[in-house]
C-alpha cells in the first residue's frame, strides 16, 4: 500500500513537469489475450517508457469503445475476467513497481455488481491509483465519488470536443489526477487528428483546472504523439497497442516486444 | 389525488424515476443528449407540435386505433370480457409508429438529414424506415445478425422502403448489440444524425419522450373504455420488451387506483432455467446499461446476461427505468409468459377472432388467458395489442416444420 503522502499520478506529474516531458499513457485490457499475460505486458510498457499505465476493465457492452477494444473486451471475458482477478493483477504488478501510477478504466456495471464499497476498498488496497468510470458523468457521480476520495483514488473524467463551457466547469471540479480529453467525435480506435482544434479546447480547459490535460483518442504512432505532444501534458494510447495484442494473441512474446516497440517509437518522439 | 399522484411528475429534471433513469453516459454523448432535452422541453408544450403530431397520427397512422371487444374469445375463456387495444392496424402494423412520428418531428425541427435506430423484431426499424421516407431523411438502422435471421421479411421490408439496415455481429447479436451500435454511431456523426430510440429506455430525456409519444395509446383507451363500456377498465395488460408499449397504455391510467395493470415479460424456456428476458418478474439486480439505471439481467461479474425469447422485440435483458419504479412502488405487477404459452396463445386468437397478434402481444394474451377465467363476466380486461403478427409467420411456420 502507498503511504499516506501524495498520489502517485500527482507525484508522476509533478516529476514529469520538472523535466519538462511529456506523460506517455498507455490503454491495455486486462486479461487480453489471457490473464497471465496482462502483469507482463504492463511491465513491458513501463519498460518501454510509460508514465501511467491504464489498465481496461472488460465489459460485455463496451459502449464506448471502437471494434479494436470491443474486441479486447471479447478474448478478456472468454476467461471470465472479473474485477477481482483484475485486481489481483495490478497487485502482482506492485511487487516489482511500486512508482508507476495504475488507473483503472471501464464502465459502472461491473463495478455495481461488486459493490462499490468493496470495490474502492480492494481497488485502493492492490495499489490503484484512479479510476476513469466511462458511462459515469459527474452529476451522476454522488455515491462513487466521496468512496473514491475516502480510499485515495483519483477520479478521472472525459472532456469532449463537444463537451459546453458550463458541463466543463463541472467536470474540472470534480476531476483529479488528470482529465482525459477525446480528441474527436466517436469512438476509441477512430482515425484523424486536429492538432489546431485540440490545443484551442486545451487552451480554455487550462482557464478552469490546473490538474493535468490528457489527450487520448486518435494517437497512434510516433508523428501523432508528437503533435499532440507539443500541445498537451500527456498522451493516451489504447487502440494502437490493442492490435499488436490482436495480431499476436497466440505469440504473447511477440506481443510484447511490439507493444514495447511502439512504446519507444512513441517515447522518443515524445522526447526530442 | 391518487396516492399514485406522484408517479405523474416524474421524471425529476435529471432523468430519474427514484433510484432508477438518469443519464449514466460516456461524455462524448452528453452534448447530443443535452441538444435533444432541450429541443424536447421546448416542444413538448408547444401547440403547433402537438397538433403536427396529432395531424400526423390521425392521417398518417390511422388513429384513433379501435378498442375492440373480443367478445367470442372472452366467452370461450368463460370469465371476464376481453377487449383489445388494435395498435395492430397501425400504419406499419405496431404501436412504434406513434414514437417514430414524433421523433421524425423533432429531427425535421433539428434539421438533421439523417436518421439512425436500433431494432429488434424490426418493428421499431420498420416504423423509422418509413417515416424516414416519408421526410426525405437519410435511414440507417442497427440490428443484431439473429434477429436478422429471425425477422427476415421485416429486413426486406425496410430495404423496400430506402433504409440501410446494418448487421450488428457484436456480443450477442440481439437488440442490445444493436443499441450499443447506433449509439457509437451517433457519438461519431452526431452533427447530423438524429438517433431515434425505440423504446422507453436508454438515457435521458429518452424514456421521458418515448412514453409521451405513446401516451396516446392509453389516452384513447381511457376515452373509449368510459364511451364503451361505461366505466374503467379493471385490469390492463401489456407486453413489456422495453415497456414502451405497456407505458403508453398505462400512463393515463396510473392514477385510477382502481385500475389493476400487469406487465408481462418474456419468460423464454421459463423463469426457473435462466434462459429467459424478465428482468423485473424475475427480480434481476439493478445496474447500469444503455445509459440509464434499471433492472438488469447480469452475471455475478456484472457483465449483461444473454437473454432467450421467442419474440426478437421482447429479448433484451433490462428494462425502461420507469416500469423499474413502477414495480417497487407496486402501482403494476410484472408476470412473465413462457414461449409455449405464447404460441398457444397467439394461434389462440388467431382462430377464434381471426385476428392475428405478434409474438410480442401474444405474451400479454397468454396472461389474458389465464386470469380472465378467474374473474367475473362483469369485470374487464384491455390488452395492449402492440402489432401485428405478419412479421412473425415464418417463426411460426418453422416450429411448424414449413419451409418457404
Ligand atoms: C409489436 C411489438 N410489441 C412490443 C414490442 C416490445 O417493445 P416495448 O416493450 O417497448 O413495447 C415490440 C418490439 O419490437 C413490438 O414489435
């Protein structure tokens, strides 16, 4: 368990802000292809360069989510992941790294089931760091959030291109940790980027929080992190890195070694 | 005032019916969501649109529906008359009619080209295909690969009438597959797409908008039921997949205490195998899908259970936020019907009235046949009969070992 001092993702951010780099943040799905794989595949990002990793939490009705995480979520539950073996997961990744900050990201149902109680308790206890809760706006936030707060976990909300100035203002005071803003209109996996756009919508979120700007959505190679980088505190990968786990699910080794790959390439452009 | 008065004034402003509605959904949604409420709230009062509405169910639909007395059934069941609510002769054949014309109205208000559903029995997709046509409007409709399979005239039918009709191979491939498609696609093009939502379920203001557009099912039966038989009914029944059409029967009566209302659930094989959609007679834990909070069939992961049905429009496995309240106020009570007696059912009324019911309504009929015995000639019965059952010849002819 963490001590009674600071967060990891503030103390992740506070560092990286003291050199001047920018937060790289990957998206895997717990238990995706199997569960014995995902403890090896965070080390690996964080290997590779992570500052945070994300760890997805399979549902059957991933809203949200484009056909790459769809299908994530798809080989997870065909071993039956639950939240609590996803828990046992990011406390096995603790053994070996107590300093990279896990955020847990899915939807409420699973949660519910488990009871939210117990959720925030186990979650807390195996080393969580924040929660993104997709299907969860602030406003229906009032059970889950003062849970979250009493077990030190960050609550971590969405921001959209087509999010108004008054549900803004809201948001940036409820969120923790950082806010993850969607770079576009649609889903997870979906394809071009507007560099110009975001950092406009960056620019006006600044005016409301001073927590972090992620930008998730849309980044998926070296040249994207990059110019994303250039205008926001931290960038979030999923769908890219999903795929190399979709292509090599019967080769976990190859798996990793391009989930790093990619990592580096991303890291370093991230760095020059 | 009726101890259920307050029923009447919900939902509060954030959506919800008690614990249950709201608007639990990924922020990319709450932009769109918020554009509707308030383009609804600001015509839901308005003269001009609710005459426009009503102009369009009275020449385009066909309303009023007749409230029809069954009288040769009632008396073979030998107990209480039985009269039907015939939102079968619809235009389109079912009572989804009545909410695609009104949300047709408010997308031609947002000046949107173009319009998405989700569909299940494809009743709801059939229904959105035409008034599509009938605006001009763009159609693409989201349905799960069985439930293509399984109502294939209906696919057929809409393809007829200009729509694209988009097979969902996610999950389970049944109607809530379907929804979680039209909802990525309406995140991604939601500048101009207006997505029509088929049911009184979903996030908010949906299941709020849904139901006053079907309000006029019970509105009418109210009337006719005081005009024809002299008095209210003792008892409605209604068929609930999402409970659109059971909440428009029953909402302009929810203060008439006197007036018992069942809703009737898809039993499937029966309650006691699992393999079933009911989740309120079955007493399915709550949880959140689809962007609101409800009774929800899920596993002890809380992931959404597969559900089973022999009707595609009743085989989902939660429910509209308000039947969920409803229920635990105890204001309806909610039954199951198993396929078999379904069937029976609908070939039931099929020879006795020469009126033949969907699979959907032929749940709310079985439950018709097992209480009207227990009751007194002098009591009454409206049954909700939702649609037609053209659409569901070939499911029937296939248990029947036919092939065409
Ligand atoms: C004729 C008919 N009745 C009922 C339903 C179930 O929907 P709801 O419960 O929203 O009325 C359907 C759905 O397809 C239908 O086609």
């Amino acid at each position: 368990m963490k001590g009674a001092g600071m967060n990891r993702i503030d103390q992740r951010f506070a560092t990286l802000k003291d050199q001047r780099r920018t937060a790289l943040i990957p998206y895997i799905t717990a238990g995706d292809p199997g569960p014995a794989h995902t403890v090896g595949f965070m080390h690996a990002l964080v290997e590779a360069g992570a500052d945070v990793v994300e760890l997805g939490m399979p549902f059957s009705d991933p809203m949200a989510d484009g056909p790459v995480i769809q299908k994530a979520c798809e080989r997870a539950l065909k071993h039956d992941v639950r939240l609590t073996h996803i828990l046992a997961m990011v406390e096995e990744f603790r053994r070996n790294d107590d300093e990279t900050p896990v955020v847990l990201m899915g939807y409420l149902n699973p949660m519910e089931r488990m009871g939210l109680q117990a959720f925030a308790e186990q979650a807390a206890a195996s080393g969580v760091d924040g929660v993104l809760v997709v299907d969860m706006p602030p406003e229906e936030a009032d059970e889950i959030a003062p849970l979250f707060k009493e077990h030190h976990l960050h609550s971590i909300f969405l921001v959209a291109p087509t999010t108004s100035k008054e549900r803004a203002a809201i948001i940036c005071a409820h969120g923790e940790g950082y806010l993850y803003y969607v770079s576009l209109k649609g889903v997870t996996g979906a394809a071009n980027l507007d560099v110009a756009s975001i950092e406009h919508q960056l620019d006006s979120l600044r005016q409301l929080t001073s927590i972090p700007l992620c930008v998730g959505f849309g980044i998926r190679d070296g040249d994207t992190a990059a110019a994303v980088g250039q205008v926001a505190d931290g960038v979030i990968v999923g769908s890219a890195l999903v795929s190399r786990i979709a292509e090599n699910c019967d080769r976990p080794e190859r798996a990793s070694d391009e989930l790093k790959a990619l990592m580096s390439e991303m890291r370093q452009a991230l760095d020059a | 005032m009726s101890k259920f008065s307050d029923l009447t004034r919900l939902p509060d402003a954030r959506g919800h019916f008690g614990p249950y509605g709201g608007r639990f959904v990924s922020e990319t949604l709450s932009f769109a969501l918020e554009d509707l409420e308030k383009t609804y709230m600001s015509l839901r009062n308005d003269p001009d649109f609710q005459a426009e509405f009503d102009r369009d169910l009275a020449h385009y639909v066909g309303r009023p529906s007749p409230l029809y007395h069954a009288e040769r059934w009632s008396r073979q069941l030998g107990g209480a008359q039985i009269w039907l609510k015939r939102e079968d002769l619809n235009h389109t054949g079912a009572h989804k009619v009545n909410n695609t014309i009104g949300q047709a109205l408010l997308a031609k208000r947002s000046g949107k080209p173009r319009v998405i559903a989700e569909t299940g029995a494809g009743q709801h997709g059939v229904a959105t295909a035409t008034v599509a046509a009938r605006l001009g409007l763009n159609c693409e409709v989201y349905m799960g690969a069985e439930d293509i399979q399984r109502q294939k005239l209906n696919v057929y039918r809409m393809r007829l009438l200009g729509a694209n009709v988009i097979s969902v191979e996610s999950g389970t491939r049944t109607l809530k597959d379907a929804m979680n498609e039209a909802l990525r696609d309406w995140v991604t093009n939601v500048d101009d797409t207006f997505y029509i939502i088929g049911t009184v379920a979903g996030p908010h203001p949906y299941p709020l908008l849904v139901r006053d557009f079907n309000a006029v099912v019970g509105r009418e039966a109210r009337e006719q039921s005081l005009a024809q038989i002299g008095r209210l009914p003792d008892t409605l029944i209604a068929c609930v997949g999402g409970g659109s059409n059971a909440l428009g029967l029953f909402y302009p009566f929810v203060e008439d205490e006197g007036v018992h209302m069942i809703g009737v659930e898809a039993g499937g094989d029966g309650i006691e195998t699992g393999r079933h959609a009911a989740p309120l007679s079955a007493n399915a834990p709550q949880g959140v899908l689809h962007g609101n909070r409800t009774y929800l069939m899920s596993d002890e992961g809380g992931q959404v259970s597969s559900t089973h049905s022999i009707s595609a429009g009743l085989d989902y496995p939660g429910v509209g936020p308000e039947h969920a309240l409803w229920k635990d106020v105890g204001r309806v009570e909610y039954v199951a019907a198993n396929d078999k007696e379904v069937l029976e059912a609908f070939r039931e009324l099929t020879h006795v009235e020469g009126i033949m019911p969907a699979l959907e309504p032929a749940h709310a009929l079985a439950h018709a046949k097992v209480i009207a015995p227990t009751m007194r000639p002098d009591q009454h019965i409206i049954v909700n009969l939702s649609g037609r059952g053209d659409k569901d010849i070939l499911t029937v002819a296939k248990i029947d070992g036919m092939d065409f």
